[in-house]
C-alpha cells in the first residue's frame, strides 16, 4: 500500500472514524496517523509486521477498538494506557513477552485477547478492571494462575495451551467469572479445591489434557456442587 492509498483511508476515516490498513507487510505505523488524533474510534493495523508501537498512539484518545492482532510486537509501549476509552484490545499472534502496568487505566475495556503470544506471567494489571468482560490468555507460557486473579470481573476466562501447574483458589472469588477454560496445561486434579468447586461462580470448567483423568476429577470433593451449577446453566439454553 504506497502512501496515496493510505492517505484515501485516512480520508475516508475522517468521516467514519474507523482505519482498516491490514495485511500490507507495514513495518512501520503510517506517520500520517499523527493528523489524526481526535478522529479515530476503531484502528486495526492487523497483519502487518510491526516490532513496536510509537508514542504517537497514545494520542488517539478517542480510540475505543485496537486490533494489532499478526505482528511481531515483541512488548507493549506503556502509551496504550493513554488509551482511556479502549474497550477492544486484540493483539493475538505476536511475540509479546509482557505487558505494560499502565493498562490498568484502561478502565473502559471489555474485551483483551492476547492469544499465542510468549507471555510467561499472567497479567495481574487486568485484574480490578470491572468491565473487562472476556480475556484470551490461550496458548502463551503462563506457569501458574496468581491469587490476585480473584480481582478480575470478567465472565469468560480462556488459559488453554499453557504451562499451568498452579492455580490460585482465590479464582472462587472472582465475581462474575462462569467459564474457566484449562484445557491442555500441567494441573494435578487436586488444583480444583472444594472452594473452587463449591463456592465460585464458575458453571462452566474446561480441564482435558491435563495430568489426571476424568474419574479423578469426578471424585473431587464439591463436584457436585459445581454440576448442578452447570446442570442448572443448561438447562436454561434448551
């Protein structure tokens, strides 16, 4: 894409708001995006190949919808916490190691998916963020689920395709969370407290290929509790 076809999308985005310049093999972010500070509600720079994000970003302070999903972004300039109406954070298949605190200000977002990235901790900055609706943390290296994970408000938490050993019970208290997805991680059927499975929300646990069998996970104390939840969520559907 040379420079006349993205000044016509940045034209166009005067009237809609909205920038689609994917899959062109950018390595850098169209310097002309700094023109347009209170212009753009949704950016997606997706597919492209981009190692870093500017400073400039953090001037789009309208934006409410990022996706830099299929770059190789490496980490994440702290600026995106500049980003105070960002309700849509997508930046599944890049090489991110970690993630900058100041997300944590980005108190608008509902929805963060950080799918198949190199994350080796999970993103305790997330948690408190009481919109936060769905978080994607599949196929990263996350090794263990911290206790702070009790803070996040989301209803849908996906952990699949990691390296978890270790699961913080205090996952009972998050306080809207009804789908736990585990699959494929490194967790002894005792990770599963009484706790867990007696006293969260949780209606909806996704545990296959982990290192016990579905007999151990049956026999577990407070899994009937957790199957009347679930029974009960089913029924509702039909």
């Amino acid at each position: 894409m040379g420079n006349k076809q993205i000044k016509q999308h940045l034209e166009t985005a005067q009237k809609t708001g909205i920038l689609k310049i994917s899959l062109q093999r950018l390595q850098e972010f169209p310097p002309q995006l700094k023109a347009y500070p209170n212009v753009l509600k949704t950016l997606d720079l997706s597919e492209n190949r981009f190692e870093r994000v500017p400073d400039e970003l953090g001037k789009l302070t309208l934006l409410k919808h990022l996706n830099l999903s299929g770059n190789r972004l490496v980490e994440l300039n702290e600026v995106v916490g500049e980003l105070a109406k960002l309700e849509v954070l997508l930046l599944m298949d890049n090489l991110l190691t970690k993630l900058p605190k100041t997300l944590a200000n980005c108190t608008h977002l509902k929805t963060v998916n950080l799918s198949n990235n190199q994350l080796k901790e999970f993103p305790s900055m997330l948690c408190g963020l009481k919109q936060l609706d769905v978080l994607d943390l599949s196929r990263n290296r996350i090794t263990e689920v911290p206790s702070e994970v009790g803070g996040l408000y989301v209803t849908e938490l996906n952990l699949n395709q990691n390296q978890i050993s270790s699961l913080a019970e205090d996952v009972a208290e998050c306080p809207k969370l009804k789908t736990l997805r585990l699959e494929e991680n490194c967790l002894q059927a005792t990770a599963f407290t009484p706790r867990i499975l007696k006293d969260s929300k949780i209606c909806n646990l996704a545990v296959d290929g982990n290192l016990f069998n579905s007999k151990q996970f049956t026999d577990l104390d407070g899994y009937d509790v957790y199957m009347e939840r679930y029974t009960a969520v089913k029924k509702k559907m039909f």
